[in-house]
C-alpha cells in the first residue's frame, strides 16, 4: 500500500493535513465532542453518520463502513489512485516528495498518462498547423465551433492514413503494447504489426477531474460509419464513471450550484461556448449513478435535456436507471420532487427542447436566451416519469386504470422521503380517480418490501455484518490500547483470527508494533481493512482496567498455543503407530504433558466464554 512511498513520509504529510479542513472542502461537518459529523458523501443518508476525527487523522461512515486517513479520502472523493492522492495532498502540506519514490504500478500509469497527453499534443498539431488538417478545420467552422473553443477542449485530428500516430510515437519511444494498453492502436487481423484506431476523424480528448487526457472521442465528418468512435475501456477509462468536461465545468459547477448534463461532445461544447460553463457530457445514451455521485459533491441541481417527443420515454427509462439501487454503497433513490432521498440531495430535472432539437441544433438556431429560458422551465424528472406511466395506459378502461395505477405507485414506492405529501402524488390520485391516500398505501407497502434487502447493515452500526464481534473486541483493544498491544502483540498470530480484515490489520499492527495506529492506514492494502481500522479508530471506547482483559486473552492465546501442539502431537503419534516407530511411547508421553497443562490453564480461564477468541 504504501506505494513507494517511506512510510515516515507518509506519516509526515498526513500529520500536516488539517482532515476537518481537507474534508470540510466537500462536506459540511459540525463538531460533535472529539468528531465531526456531517452527512455521508459516500451514500445516501438522511442522519449523518460520517465522522471525521482530527486528531488522529482519520474518517469513517457508521452506515456504509468506508473509512481511511487523508489519503483515503481523496481517492475516494477524487477517485484519485494512492500515489495521485499522496501527491496531492504532499503539495497541499507543503512536503516535497523525492521524484523516484514510485511503485511499478504507478510508474505504469504514469507512462500511460503520459501516451495519452502526447497523442494529445500531436493529434492537435495535426489539427491546427497541417495541411491533413485542412479538412477538419473547415468543419469545425461549419459547425459554428469557435477556435477558442476549439483550443480550451484541446481538440485534435486524427489523419487519413494507418501509422501515423505509430510512427511518431516510435520516434518518442512508446512502445506498441503500451499503445495498445491505451486504445489508440490495434494489433493487425492479418499478418503481424499494428494499426492507428482513429483515422480521418476529429477528436475529442476525454479528461480526468484533473485534467488529465484518459480517453478519445472520434467523430466522422462525413457520412463515415460509426459516426463516434470511442476509445475502448482500459486502465485509464472506464466508461460511466467519467463525465466530459467535468475538469472544465467543475468551478463553475460549484459557483452555479448545478450542472447541465447533455449527451455529446458538440452539445457540451456549444453549451460553454454560450456561457453554459456548468455543462458536462455523459458520454452515452444514460447517465450512470456513479456521474450523479460526482456531481452531488459539487452541487444541488442537475439538469438535463430532452427533445420534447422523447421526454416521456426517455424520463421513464432514466428514473428506472437512477431508482434501481445501485452498488458500491449508492443506493439511491429520488422522492416525490426529483431529489435524492436525503435531504441536501441532488434534484434532479428535465429542460424540454423542441422536437427534432438537442443543445447544440438549439443554441445555434435560438440562442442562449431562450435555452437559458428552457432551463429556467425544467421540471422533476419523476414528474415526466409519473406523466408518462399515466398518458402511456389507456385511463377510459378498468384495466388501464389499474395498471397506471400499479406502475406511480412503483415510482412513489422507490422514494423513501414520506415527510411532505407532494402535488405530484395528489395530481397523480386525481388523473387516476383515485384517493391519493390509497396510491400512497400501496406506494408504503411496496416501498417496505423494496427497502428491507437494500440496507441490511445499517442500523445496526457494525462496518459488517459478517464481522465476529470477539474479534472486533480484541481489536478495538489493541488498537485503542497501547498496554494492550505490548502485552499481546507479539504472542497473537494471524491464526488467531478469522475475518481476513482483522488478519491483514493484526499483520501490519506486528510489523511496525512501537507505532500508534494511525499510522497502519498506509501499511493496510485494502479497502476494506483500512475501513475496519478507521471504524475502530474513531470508535472512542473506554477501557477503564484493561489488565484483566489482557491477562484473559494472553491465557486464551496460550490454550491455543497448547491446543495447537496437541493437535500436532496427536498427528505424530498417529503416524508412528502406522509406521511403528519407536518413537511412540515418548510422543504419548509427551501428549499427556500437554493436556495437562492445558487442562489447568482453561481452569484459570475464568472470564465468560462469550469473550473467548475463536477455538483454533
Ligand atoms: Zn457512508
């Protein structure tokens, strides 16, 4: 985990990151005593359960179990990889970082990053100062894109041909795998040797958060097909977690307190060329959870657009998308206006354009005057959803009626926000001819079988369920403990444990045993058991006399110990009766002696069984 970097490294950034501060940037905490609280950014939560603990360092949400020191947080928040967080947060405290520190992974991104910027600069130079490029920008004028524009979303061209792009990064020392890795050639059907993906097509360099070139979209500027080609997913990209232009509309994001989310590069483009900086683009036909999550980070309101035709099936099939509940922790859901079911939620709205018209046909042919007008006009997207389940059944027949009535009451259910009755559910019952308290009963009932399976852990407190609550103990007090870890660190072993967590965290609490524990984050290599360790970090338990306590797991350490041998031993006598070794009468002898002594330790094993550690 530690990624290249020393650990006293680490720990020196980290002691100088201010974590309310740090975290303070996204989320808004208040004190609670030692923590702070404030609502998770991580899932959807109506009390908060995120706490921050500035002394040690170090974060963690009671409801979704995600956790970690200063490091953690930025990846997570930034989706940033360790070494990208560590540089970051080393240049925010201040700490220069020595350039070699690197793990071979990282070195691997890095140079993949570094093709990625590269193939940049030269499909731009093949755009603005070749002759190729000629062709690419005349379209550019016929499609009204200003060459400022053009220069801030670093467009490019990709040249007629099959090696141009090979040949110049043969001469920049990129090698063909790594090209490959990135997307940008493909290895030749026939025969040996590669070929460049994107040929005679204008290109759009696809950003990271930071500003950093991850993806292309190529689109044909004549009758070509396909009319997008889009690099494939690899170690740089994965589609649906990345918004186009994100890097670019982030600040004014956060200034505007919304985002426009519209479907293709142009429409984007042309958006901020009219003063609409706040607009990102999906980058496909829906927009997924983890964008959303994205975007809530940054602001309350995300509006996006559809052609007046398509508005009733397209906001069925997006609230369907955004209602499921999603993984990774998301589980979100919209109530009744269109917002997220907490309370500083995203709302979520639909602007209508006319039929036939996307961002880009309708800012050219109205101007920004009127889409500014269409944005002002936009409405809750489940309010479209709920109209469409009504318009699409026949509301004359019995059967229509029930069925329309099935499918809002399936809307309403999905929203877990039952403090305001809302004009959508009421006007909803009235066009169904129906008391809307009766719509509401049904949307209740199913609302509580959809619930239950979704958030099995959360009341409960627990990081996880599976997680054995001795073991927990035992770790909360080592972890909480410093006469703890001295006296038992080094007779425990990872035997001792069986949740795989627990193990990796009693592993590195061994390797560095004179350290506090904060400072394990950056020796655990996941996830999950830097989650644990923040849990038990923040956790505050009091241990007014943990002597006997210690005393107690030393003597159930040592039955272990004893119990393991005699298994042994049994094992040994078994194979020298088979093999009648004349070893026989020692080893029994021996077997004798061993449970004996253990006999004589589990009667000093006063203490209630429940506190037992697992029998090994
Ligand atoms: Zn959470």
């Amino acid at each position: 985990m530690a990624g290249g970097f020393s650990p006293q490294l680490l720990e020196e950034i980290r002691s100088r990151v201010d974590l309310v501060d740090l975290v303070g940037q996204f989320v808004n905490l208040k004190r609670a005593g030692e923590n702070w609280k404030a609502l998770c950014p991580f899932h959807a939560e109506k009390t908060p359960s995120f706490m921050v603990n500035p002394k040690k360092g170090i974060f963690h949400c009671f409801g979704c179990g995600v956790g970690g020191d200063a490091f953690g947080f930025l990846m997570r928040q930034d989706r940033l990889a360790f070494p990208e967080a560590v540089r970051a947060l080393a240049e925010r405290a201040g700490v220069a970082l020595p350039a070699e520190r690197r793990s071979d992974a990282d070195g691997q991104r890095e140079t993949l990053l570094k093709t990625m910027a590269l193939a940049a600069e030269f499909y731009q130079d093949a755009l603005w100062n070749r002759p190729e490029g000629e062709g690419a920008r005349r379209y550019l004028e016929k499609r009204g894109i200003a060459g400022e524009m053009a220069r801030r979303f670093a467009l490019g061209y990709a040249p007629e041909g099959w090696d141009h792009l090979l040949a110049f990064m043969k001469g920049r020392a990129i090698s063909e795998e790594q090209l490959v890795q990135v997307g940008l050639v493909l290895p030749r059907q026939a025969g040996s040797g590669f070929y460049d993906r994107f040929r005679g097509r204008l290109l759009f360099p696809i950003r990271d958060i930071q500003g950093r070139v991850v993806a292309f979209g190529g689109r044909a500027m004549g009758t070509e097909e396909p009319k997008y080609l889009n690099s494939p997913e690899t170690p740089l990209y994965v589609k649906g977690q990345t918004l186009y232009a994100l890097d670019l509309a982030k600040p004014q994001i956060r200034e505007k307190n919304r985002a426009l989310i519209v479907e293709g590069y142009v429409d984007c483009l042309m958006a901020h060329q009219h003063g609409f900086t706040e607009a990102v683009a999906a980058l496909g036909t829906a927009f997924t959870p983890a964008q959303l999550a994205l975007l809530r980070r940054l602001c309350d309101e995300v509006i996006t657009f559809f052609d007046a035709d398509a508005a009733g099936q397209k906001a069925t099939q997006r609230a369907e998308e955004l209602l499921e509940p999603a993984g990774e922790g998301l589980a979100w859901a919209l109530n009744r206006t269109g917002s997220f079911r907490d309370a500083a939620g995203l709302r979520l709205k639909v602007a209508l354009l006319p039929a036939g018209h996307d961002p880009d046909t309708f800012l050219r042919s109205d101007g920004a005057q009127a889409f500014a007008e269409r944005i002002d006009a936009a409405r809750s997207l489940l309010a479209y959803a709920v109209d469409a389940a009504l318009a699409e059944e026949n509301a004359a027949s019995t059967r229509g009626r029930a069925t329309a009535f099935a499918r809002v009451a399936l809307i309403l259910s999905k929203v877990t926000s039952a403090a305001e009755a809302t004009e959508l559910a009421r006007a909803a019952a009235l066009r169904l001819g129906v008391d809307p308290t009766q719509l509401w009963i049904e949307a209740q009932r199913l609302q509580g079988a959809l619930l239950k399976p979704a958030h099995p852990s959360q009341a409960s407190g627990s990081p996880s369920p599976t997680v054995p609550a001795v073991e927990r103990d035992l770790l909360a007090l080592l972890v909480q403990n410093a006469d703890a870890r001295a006296a038992l660190l080094p007779v425990l072993d990872e035997e001792d444990l069986t949740h795989p967590a627990f193990r990796a965290i009693l592993a590195a609490m061994k390797t560095v045993p004179a350290e506090s524990p904060e400072v394990l984050m950056s020796h655990l290599p996941g996830e999950a058991e830097r989650g644990l360790l923040a849990a038990l970090l923040v956790e505050e338990r009091v241990w007014p006399e943990p002597g006997p306590l210690i005393a107690e797991y030393l003597k159930r350490s040592e039955i272990r110990r004893r119990t393991r041998e005699i298994r042994l031993v049994t094992q040994d006598i078994a194979q020298a009766q088979a093999a009648g070794d004349p070893a026989l009468p020692r080893l029994e002898a021996q077997l004798r002696d061993l449970q004996r002594q253990a006999q004589e330790l589990r009667e000093l094993a006063t203490t209630e069984s429940r506190r037992s550690m697992t029998d090994g």
